[in-house]
C-alpha cells in the first residue's frame, strides 16, 4: 500500500526577494549626464544622435553578456599542432571576437584618422568609454591598432601596404599572413624582464638586412594581444635603440619566428592575452630612424596613455551604475538602501569622482583634435601624464567602495562589480606606473618650462569663480615654481594639478551643484580622506540624480 506524502509549508527555504535584478536594456549614454555634457562642451555635439544609437547598442543584454563569457572563458595557447608544428596560436571565445567586431565597426581605432573633423576625438573616446564598460579587456588591441598609425607612418612604404587595412572598419581574427587580408590588428612589444620601463636597456638586437628589413633576435616580458597581425617592437640597431614593425607571417607566406613563451596569468584584463615572447631571427621593418626608437613610438605611447584615462573613467561609471541602481531597488532596515543618509554620501562621492575623470579625460580629447595649436599642445603634454596617472591611480579604490555598496554580491564573480575591481589596477600599471608618470611630467617641465605657463593659463577662466579654488591655484602655482626636490615631491604636485584642473573644468561646465561639491571636498578639505565623507551642504540629490543609470 503506498501513500502519498505532501511536502510540508515549511519545508520551502529558497524565497527570493529583495535581490536586485540585473541591470540591463539601459542606454549607456542617455543615463550619463556628465558624459554628455562633456561631448558637447569639447566639440563633440555633432555626434549626439550616433552616440544615443550607441549608448543603446551597449546597453543589450546580449552584449552585457559578452562581456561576462569573453572573461569567464580565457584565451588559450597552443604552441604546436598535433602533429608537431610550431604555430604559436591563441584561441579566444567567440564573445571576446564578437566584442572587437563591434568596436572596429564603429572605428574606435580609426575614427579621427579617416574622418579627422573637430570634435572626431571627443566622440571616439565617448563611444570607447560605453564600449568597455561592457569589458575592458579587448580595448587593448583596439587602442594599440589605433595609436599605431603615426608610427607606422615614418615609412612610407610599409605604410602604403599597413595603413589602409589598419584603418579598414572590419575585422578579420583568421591565423594568415597580413597579405591576404583586408583589415589588420597592431600590437606592441617593449619591456623586457630586465628593463621593464626602462626601455633603453633592452637588449634585443636587430641586424640590418638591407632595404630597411632587420632581423631580430631577443625577448619581450610583456607582448600583449599576441594575435595581432604585426607589433611595434624596440631593439638595439647598430644605431642605438630603433622601433620596427614586425608582422607575425613573413611577406613570404612563411610563419615569422616571433614564438610565444607563455601566456600571463593576471588578476584582472584577462580576456585580453598578454605574453612572453622570443623572437628567433625575426623580420622587421625600422620604422623612423636608427636610433629613434623612443621618438618613433612615443606618439604610440601618448595615445595608449590617453586610452588608459578613457577606460578607466569607464570603469568608474559602470561601478557607480551598479552600486546606484542596486541602492535604488535593496531595502534594508526599513527602507531602500539609496534613502539611508550616509549610503547616499558614499554613493554621491562616488559619482563626484566620476564627473573629475570625464571632464579631463574629455578635455584632452579636446586637446588631440586641436594639436595643430600650441596651447593644446602644451596642455596636452602635461594633461596626458596628468590624467593617467591621476584618473587610474584613483580607480581601484573607487571600484572597491562602489563594490561594498553591493555587499557581499559584490565580490561574486557573476556581478560585474568583482570584474571592475580586478581590472581596475590595470590601467594604473601599464603604459607606465604612477612614478614613471609623474617623472614624464617633471621631465616635460624642465625641458619645456612653458608648458607650466599653458597649464596655468588654461585655469586661468576660472579665478575669480570660487575662493577655495583660487586657493587652490595659488598653491599650485607655488609648488610649480619650486624645482627644489621635485622628483621626490613629484607625486603631490601631480596630484595637485590634477584636481585643481578637474575642479576648474568642472567650474566651466556651469553645473554649481557639481563644481561647489567638488571644491569643498576635494580642494577646500572640508571632506575627509575616505569614500563617503563629503561636508554638509552639498547637493546630494543633483548628484544622486546624475550617477542613476534610469533618470532619463
């Protein structure tokens, strides 16, 4: 005789509620007040309608969750085949190529080559920052491909083959020689084990061929996105340190020896590949002269650099995205966590930090696309080492408050708030640490002692505005005349020219609200230190309102 048995009431344990749902068919762009108003302030207002288009495109679940399979599923190295053969591949997911098929259809690494009108650097760094806030880790081939063109430039015949499918707005991810090709990827190898940012102590060799052809022999440390088609390399030319342009197939057919040690396993940027690599008689081009390998790739560099601001302001907006939208939908002891007075500090403070980093980082797109001027090419001199160190130096503590916002969600690898977190080191260590940025900006006042005079006169709108902020400029001013020990002081007066002229961009931007909480907490010191202690009377609501994905 059987009976049936009923599962008691109580046995049920798994109701959820009060979870908050993912956050996804936003539009990217709509929901971000100060990235708006940063493109129309630096010339990008003819772009406005492309921009909405976008900002909605990176706001689909599928391409969120892209991002989330392009990092769980790592790039993987084989050197061989089955049956023995060197080919030195790496095998992505096929979200990580689905994700650099968006970005190079939309030219974020040609944009303002092809169609070089004002504002074009403005409205390419805007879509890069909504494109890697679905993930960073395949905007470093993007960004390499980009910043490669003046380099590749100083010889025209390379340049004739490369440039226009550098430039091509497809995509082609297939292991074949560049020749059979209509688009190509550009990557970059500098550092070594024994030199790092030290380039000049490298010791890969290059031995001339003849007709501008090297080969090369010799390691790199760091070789990131080893799939490309071809990689600006540094090595020591009987002339000194030259850059080259090495492809991964010779213009033969045959496989280049450029063979991959290993891959890195890093803490975060892990869909990107980063590698070491020996080059066993590899062929090169010298791109510039013998002996100019620094001067041939600095613009590369500078680019990068910039790149390195635009990604990590992103990164700061998708974690005040996530940490306000959650605070907005959790309730805790009795109400919504976004109603409780010293969370909506921290969160404010949070998009405060972000409403600094996108003004200068758009301020400097501004700079790019008027370099042809002496002030902008001053400003950008200093602006660029300013702002990557400043703007990626804040972001990994930034990214942690925004995850402690979430509690313990935010540390689980399945909420994105853990991936900004790992990946947000990143851009502060490559393309040149804090130190190494802060010594760029020493270096660039001694040489060219006007470049203080252009710095100082692009604040100069600004006096008069805010006492704590003429303060401020005093002060800087002060510290800028003085040389003494400036190495070893580097670092604070870095970081005073940088909030200083985020505080005056933020003034010209005409939003008080904004420019008056700014001052009081991060130039008149009425904040403190930490996350979420800015002073009374600033206007939370403004900010709050400002950081929510869902106020449009």
């Amino acid at each position: 005789m059987s009976t049936s048995i009923q599962p008691s009431a109580h046995a049920s344990t798994h109701t959820i509620n009060n979870q908050v749902p993912p956050l996804t068919g936003h539009n990217l762009y709509a929901g971000d007040q100060a990235l708006r108003k940063a493109v129309h302030i630096n010339g990008g207002h003819w772009a406005e309608e492309d921009l909405q288009r976008y900002g909605e495109v990176c706001g689909r679940p599928e391409m969120i969750e892209r991002g989330y399979a392009a990092n769980e599923f790592k790039p993987i190295f084989e050197s061989h085949d089955r049956i023995g053969n060197r080919i030195d591949i790496v095998r992505y997911h096929p979200s990580y190529h689905q994700l650099m098929q968006l970005a190079l259809s939309e030219g974020l690494h040609c944009s303002p080559w092809t169609d070089p009108r004002p504002g074009a650097n403005v409205v390419r760094a805007a879509k890069n920052y909504l494109q890697c806030q679905l993930e960073a880790g395949h905007g470093c081939p993007v960004t390499m491909t980009f910043a490669s063109i003046p380099s590749i430039q100083l010889n025209p015949i390379v340049a004739a083959e490369w440039a226009p499918k550098i430039l091509s707005r497809g995509y082609d991810n297939s292991n074949r020689p560049y020749f059979e090709k209509s688009s190509l990827t550009i990557g970059m190898g500098m550092t070594e084990k024994q030199g790092g940012s030290d380039v000049r102590a490298n010791t890969t060799t290059a031995i001339p061929l003849g007709d501008n052809v090297y080969e090369l022999l010799g390691h790199k440390w760091f070789m990131s996105a080893p799939m490309c088609d071809g990689f600006l390399i540094l090595a020591q030319a009987p002339g000194g340190l030259s850059c080259f342009l090495v492809p991964r197939w010779r213009p033969d057919g045959s496989k280049n020896p450029l063979e991959i040690q290993r891959l890195k396993v890093k803490a975060g940027n892990v869909s990107n590949a980063s590698s070491e690599v020996e080059m066993r008689g590899a062929m090169g081009w010298l791109l510039g002269e013998e002996g100019r390998g620094v001067n041939a790739i600095i613009k590369m560099v500078a680019i990068t650099r910039f790149d390195c601001m635009v990604g990590s302001s992103g990164g700061q907006r998708q974690a005040v995205v996530q940490a306000i939208y959650h605070a907005s939908q959790r309730k805790a002891f009795g109400q919504k966590l976004i109603d409780h007075p010293l969370m909506r500090n921290v969160l404010a403070d949070l998009q405060l930090e972000i409403e600094g980093s996108i003004a200068l980082t758009m301020r400097m797109a501004r700079a790019m696309d008027q370099e042809d001027q002496e002030h902008e090419k001053m400003l950008l001199r200093l602006g660029a080492a300013v702002g990557k160190y400043w703007i990626c130096k804040r972001s990994p503590h930034h990214a942690y408050e925004a995850m402690e916002c979430l509690g313990g969600n935010g540390v689980i690898e399945n909420f994105i708030t853990a991936r900004l977190y790992r990946d947000a080191p990143i851009n502060a260590i490559w393309e040149g640490s804090g130190n190494i940025q802060a010594l760029d900006v020493l270096r660039a006042i001694t040489k060219t002692p006007s470049v203080v005079n252009h710095w100082l006169d692009e604040m100069a709108a600004s006096t008069g505005k805010n006492n704590y902020f003429d303060k401020a400029l005093d002060s800087l001013k002060k510290e800028l005349a003085d040389l003494d020990q400036f190495e070893y002081r580097a670092r604070a007066i870095v970081d005073q020219m940088a909030v200083t002229m985020q505080a005056h961009l933020l003034i010209q931007s005409g939003d008080k609200a904004v420019s008056s909480a700014f001052i009081l907490s991060r130039l008149e010191g009425k904040g403190g230190h930490s996350t979420g202690s800015l002073p009374r009377g600033v206007d939370i609501e403004q900010l709050l309102t400002r950081g929510n994905p869902l106020s449009v």
